[in-house]
C-alpha cells in the first residue's frame, strides 16, 4: 500500500520588541525588531509618526517621527497585522520640547544691561574667545544666530525686539554657554 503525505503550514506568528521606544522631542528615527514567519503590515495612528508600511518574516520595523514642538509628552500607537492573527501594537513615546536653556559657568562672561532696551553688550574676560552668538526667544526660535570674530566683546541691536525674556547663546571656547536676557519697556 503506498501512502499519501500531506504537508501543512506552519502556524503563523508575529512578535514585535521592544513593546515602546522613548525618545527625545527631536525629529528622528528608531525601530522595532518583527519576529514573524509571514507577511506584515503596520500602520501608525497619528501624522507624525510614520511607519515601514510592509514586511515579510523576521526584520525592522522603522519608525520616523518630526519634531514635538509642544511641552507635552505625545505617543503614537503603531499597528502590525498578520493575516489571520491578533494585530500587535507599539509606541512610540516622544519627550515634550524644553523650553528653558541650561546656564553653564564656563568662562567669565558679562551681558549688560541686563535688562537691556536697545543695546546689549557681551563682554569676556581676556582668556576667552567669543566665536558664535545665538538669541533664542522663549518659544525656542531662534531670533539671530551670527559668527563673530574670535573676539572678547560684541554688542547687539535689540531694540526692534518685542520686550520680555531671551537666552543667549554663545560660543566660546568651543563650549555652548547660555545666558539670559531681559528686554525691558
């Protein structure tokens, strides 16, 4: 008697890890590593989170996520489906903008007047090279961002600006040092 042989397929599966990604407000991107043994989709549940829309067996999902402008944490879900299986969902968790600017002590630096109206001046002691100054508005734009000579005082035209409070960002040594600033009426 000669018997017959029938072949079955294996059982699907899917499993996405790590279950969530944290990562900061900047634009970027990150992944999740698919076990599967078939074709998959996947789908995000908000714009500003993009997705790899496809795949088939084992691989990366990337994610592609923009900028969070807001002071708010954001999570995007992410959907991954196997015909004929329970879809499996991830987040992504993106950290809220920082509005504030850390102050560093590097260097002995002097803003005056401070507040100030139409002019301020930045002023170094002899052992320290100013290269770059940025002023940045409390939303985080930057309002001006200048190369200067390696020099140990520069001042700035700020009285076209709307009064209240700013950072300055200065360059020197090349560390980033952050001051603030007080526009006053």
């Amino acid at each position: 008697m000669v018997g017959s042989f029938v072949a079955t397929a294996p059982a699907k599966t899917l499993a996405i890890t790590p279950p969530s990604q944290s990562v900061s407000a900047s634009a970027g991107t990150t992944d999740f590593s698919v076990t599967s043994n078939s074709d998959w989709t996947a789908s995000s549940d908000v714009i500003w989170c993009t997705v790899t829309s496809s795949g088939s067996g084992n691989g990366n999902l990337i994610t592609t996520y923009d900028e969070n402008s807001s002071n708010s944490l954001r999570t995007a879900t992410i959907t991954v489906s196997v015909s004929g299986l329970t879809p499996v969902t991830v987040q992504v968790i993106q950290d809220g903008s920082t509005v504030g600017i850390p102050e560093s002590d590097a260097g002995s630096i002097h803003l005056f007047p401070n507040p100030a109206r139409d002019v301020v001046k930045i002023s170094l002691d002899n052992s320290s090279d100013l290269t770059r100054v940025s002023l940045i508005d409390l939303t985080g734009k930057t309002i001006f961002d200048r190369s200067v000579p390696k020099i140990n005082e520069i001042t700035l035209n700020v009285g076209d600006l709307p009064r209240g409070y700013y950072f300055i960002r200065i360059l020197l040594n090349n560390e980033m040092v952050n001051r603030r600033l007080i526009l006053a009426e």
